[in-house]
C-alpha cells in the first residue's frame, strides 16, 4: 500500500478557532486521513500551531502573558477542542518547537549558500518610545479611507483595503500607544523568489497541478503569471525564530526573527520530526517522509487564502535548497464558509467557535453537516435552519431511525441475538448489488477527495436500506412468516454493520456505537470492499447485540431560537 503524508494548513494561536477554520482545512484533512487508514495505507497525518508573527506578540501582550506562556496555554487549550471534534492527528505540533528552529535556521543557511537570500536596507517605522522598529501590524490609527480608529498598518480591517503604515491619520504604536514615531533605515533578509520563477513554473506544470481543484491550481497559476517578486523573510519582533549569528551576525545581534509565513510551512516538517523525536525508542523515521521520499504522497489540505504560500512561496523556499525535499502533490483548497452571508471572524467573533459548537451539540453534527456542506467549488453559509435540517433529516431520521427501529424491534421479537430466518432471496440480491454500486461511487468520491459528493454517495446508502425496510415491511412479516421477517432484520443488522464502518470518516463516535452494538470477536473499522458489501454476511445469525442509546437527538424549534438568540440568525 502507498505511504500517504496528510498535512492541514496549521491553526494560527491567537484564539480559539471557528468553524469557517474548521471545515477549510483540518476536518476534510481528518476525514481523508480516517478513509486512507481503513484502507490499509501507511498515513502520517500533521498539523501544529502556528505560533509567531506579530499578532502573537499582540494577543499575548492584551492577555498579560509572556508570548511563551501564551502560546503554551492556547496550543493545549486548541488541542482539546481538535480531540474533541475528533481530529486524530499522527502529531500536532509547535512551531515555535526547537525541532522547526533549527531546521528553519537550515534552510535559511542552504538558501544563503545557493545565492537566493540577500541582505537589503529598507526604510521602516522606528518607535522612539519603545525604542524599536515596529512591523506593520504593530501601528495603528485612523483609516483615511473610511475614518476606522483601529486600522492596522498592513489592512484596515474595517474596510478591508491594503495600507502602508504612513498613510494612517494619527498613527500610534500599537504596544505603547505613542505616537512618536518616524521611518528610519534598517536592514533585511530577502528570499529571492525572482531568481526561482522558472524552477517553480516548471515544478508545478510537471508535478500534476493540473489535477489539483481549479481553486488551487488558477490561484499558483495567477501569482506565477504575475510574476514572483523577491521578499522580506525577517522581521523585528521579540518572538520568532531567530536569524543564525554564524551567517548573519549583525542581524542576529539586532534581534531579527524569521517571518512567521518562511518558517510556518517548515513546521509541517518540523512536526514531523518532533513526532519522531517523541518516540524514545527511535523507532520513528521522520526524514523518510519528507527527504528523498519518492515512494510518499503528500496532499495538503487549506482554505484559498494560504494557497499562494503553499503552492509558490513554500516550494520556491524547498527548491532553492537544492535538496531533495518532498514537495506537495495534490493541494486541496476551499472557500470561504459564511456566517448567513456574512464573514466568520476571529478577531470580531462573529460566527460560531469551536469550543460554543461542542457546548451545544456532540462533534458527530458538526463533523457531519460541515463536510456535507464544504466550500468546495463556492462559497457556502452556515445557517441555523440549514444545520437543523440536516442534522434532522439526514443523521436523525435517515440514520438514527434506521438503526433504533431496526435493533429494537428485531430485540422485542427475536431477544438478544441476531435472528437467523430465511435463505436470503431477490430483495437482498438487489440490496446487496445497489450498495455496491453506491459503495463505489463513494469510494471514487473520497479517493478524488470530492467530499460533498461523497457525503451524497453516503447518504443514498442510508437511504437504501431505508427504502429496503420500507419494502420488505417485517412488522407485517412476522404476522404471516417469521423466519421472512427474521431474514429481513438480520440483512439490515449487516447493513447497521457496514454504515458502521462506511459512516466512520465522517461520524467517528458514532460508527463505534454502531459497531459496538453487536458483540463481534476482533471487530475493527477495516474497510468493506463493494464485493464484500454485496454478500451482507459480516454480521452472523447468533451474534449477540445490544441497542445503543438514541444516536442523534433532533434540533427542535426551541434548541434553534436559543441558538439564534445566543449567536445571531439574520443575514449581516
């Protein structure tokens, strides 16, 4: 079986995350992971925080902490809510670990050595009163584009346009809130991305971008066909990693760091590794992965706005090493996810967060709904009658009914073992062929990571076996012919099996308790081929089983006024 690298685009730290963040990256990556493990691949799923940049510096200053206490408090606190929602990442690192620090210092020396990093003097805003160059982020005051009091120096947010600190009214320091200010003389680290335009143009036309979604691959294309321009790789921040005093001495005694979007991706490797240095028998082999790794497929998962870091940027950065680093074969990207045709916002908080969503309903909803509903070829919106009506129709109804009715009823009038009853005849000849076929619709789906369209594949196969019941009627059965509604119970308890496992990618906990309910020796998720569906034999006459508690309780008229009410429900 193929060795398949998975990394999500990493969690920035400042806060914990909303759905839009959710959905746009680590979920489908999770959900693909879980679907290549059943399969009987070798996978490695990574993903970490993203933790330097200024904003760190700044929601760690407006939390009265250290940046490093910080970062420590929120990675954990990001991590339980990612437990929760049931990610199981292989390692989930820090890209403020020493692992990603030294191979960021590696890169930046290879780089050096090849000719493509160049030290430049550039003119940048100096704070007198905190006696030091201030990044961009770093300066506030007026917009003069819409009068905003809190636009930053790179982008008011308010009316989304581009700044340059100098064109801010009233521009302040955003740590000591003075406005003594001028521009002075510095010097930086340019990554020269011009020099590299050609290996990345052939790079990415050779390694089967065109296969990529037509999101990623038209947003590669647009910067390449603009043309790479060279760029600023440090900055003047406190936290970061730090410029190497062996190459570059006079900017390491300045105190420069490394730019948080040159050392983030070198975190996917650095996790890595930090996963490999986690094992204390050495049993881990991290540069297998990412180094001479020809046998490895690497696909990444991302919301549109970090594809032009990580289809251009990123592998201009791995390409000037002039190493055999592994560089990503397939980028999946999405849209935005609104918030009833609004923004999701971090620093708003507009939207619904990670840690309200399992607050108010179990992962398996929101694991559900959000891949169901990903902003794959658009952009999508969350609303609340939306959710409700999927969570009700599709999981409640469809799903959770079919396995109650069908567990309790054959409980009621056969006991606690599966009942054995009739040969099997037509019907479930023409069951068993009609799951195959949408088994491997769905197989194709998940394999294209096409996710709305496997969550339909998914739910035409809960379907079936409603239509199947619906059909087959062994309520009516059992009046007149036992073992024919024995038969009929016993084919829809294999089918409550293999939604069991088919079901497991999206709904985690609730595929176990699906699985858990019949007392099956050595039962695992391992993937059902079609062929193997087709029979609906997994499940033994015999078999002890159990009914499991109410799957998935519905979202009533109430529950959707609190929601409303708590988190807003009108178009912004």
């Amino acid at each position: 079986m193929a060795r398949h690298l998975i990394t999500s685009a990493l969690p920035y730290i400042n806060g914990i995350k909303h759905l839009g963040n959710m959905v746009g990256s680590m979920l489908p990556a999770d959900v693909y992971a879980r679907y290549m493990r059943q399969r009987g691949h070798d996978v490695l799923y990574i993903c970490a925080t993203d933790e330097h940049g200024t904003p760190a510096e700044l929601a760690a200053k407006d939390a009265g902490q250290s940046v490093d206490a910080f970062c420590a408090e929120q990675h954990d606190k990001q991590k339980a809510i990612y437990e929760g929602f049931g990610l199981e990442f292989d390692y989930f690192g820090r890209s403020s670990s020493r692992e990603n620090v030294e191979l960021t210092q590696h890169f930046a020396r290879k780089l050096h050595e090849n000719g493509f990093i160049e030290e430049r003097a550039i003119r940048q805003v100096f704070s007198i009163a905190d006696d030091r160059f201030l990044p961009d982020r770093y300066i506030v005051g007026t917009c003069p584009h819409c009068g905003y009091d809190k636009a930053r120096g790179d982008q008011c947010e308010n009316c989304t346009r581009v700044l340059d600190p100098t064109d801010l009214i009233d521009a302040r320091s955003a740590i000591s809130g003075s406005g003594e200010l001028e521009v002075r003389e510095t010097k930086h680290l340019f990554l020269l991305q011009s020099k590299l335009q050609h290996e990345v143009e052939g790079w990415l036309d050779g390694n089967g971008s065109k296969d990529w979604p037509t999101l990623a691959s038209s947003i590669a294309h647009k910067w390449l066909t603009e043309g790479l321009q060279d760029r600023a790789i440090t900055r003047d921040l406190d936290w970061g990693v730090p410029v190497p005093a062996d190459v570059w001495p006079e900017l390491a005694a300045e105190g420069k760091v490394f730019y948080v979007w040159f050392d983030a991706p070198i975190e996917y490797i650095g996790s890595t590794k930090e996963w490999a240095d986690a094992a204390s028998d050495g049993s881990r082999d991290w540069k297998s992965w990412w180094y001479e790794a020809d046998d490895v497929r690497y696909t990444e998962f991302m919301a549109k706005d970090n594809v032009p870091f990580h289809s251009v940027m990123f592998p201009a950065t791995q390409l000037g090493t002039r190493e055999p680093w592994k560089k990503v074969d397939f980028l999946k990207a999405f849209n935005w996810l609104n918030y009833y045709g609004g923004k999701f916002s971090t620093s708003q908080r507009r939207g619904i967060f990670t840690d309200a969503a399992l607050e108010l309903l179990p992962a398996d909803y929101w694991r559900y709904f959000l891949i169901a509903n990903a902003p794959e070829s658009d952009d999508t919106s969350f609303t609340w009658e939306l959710f409700s009506a999927s969570v009700n129709k599709d999981l409640a109804d469809t799903l959770g009914n079919f396995v109650n009715r069908v567990l309790s009823f054959s409980r009621k009038r056969f006991g606690d073992e599966v009942p054995a009853g009739a040969e099997a005849g037509a019907a479930e000849q023409k069951l068993g062929e009609e799951i195959a076929g949408l088994l491997s619709e769905y197989e194709g789906h998940m394999e294209a990571l096409q996710f709305r369209k496997a969550a339909a594949s998914l739910r035409a196969l809960w379907s079936a076996g409603n239509s199947y019941l619906e059909e087959k009627a062994p309520w009516l059965e059992i009046k007149t012919d036992k073992d024919a509604a024995a038969l009929t119970l016993r084919t829809a308890m294999n089918l409550i099996h293999l939604y069991a496992i088919v079901s497991e990618p999206f709904i985690p906990s609730s595929a176990k308790a699906m699985r858990g309910a019949f007392a099956l020796e050595n039962d695992t998720a391992v993937w059902v081929s079609p062929n193997e569906a087709k029979a609906l034999a997994s499940v033994p006459a015999g078999t002890p089983f159990t009914v499991p508690p109410v799957l998935f309780a519905k979202i009533t008229e109430d529950d959707l006024e609190s929601y409303r009410e708590r988190f807003g429900g009108a178009e912004q």
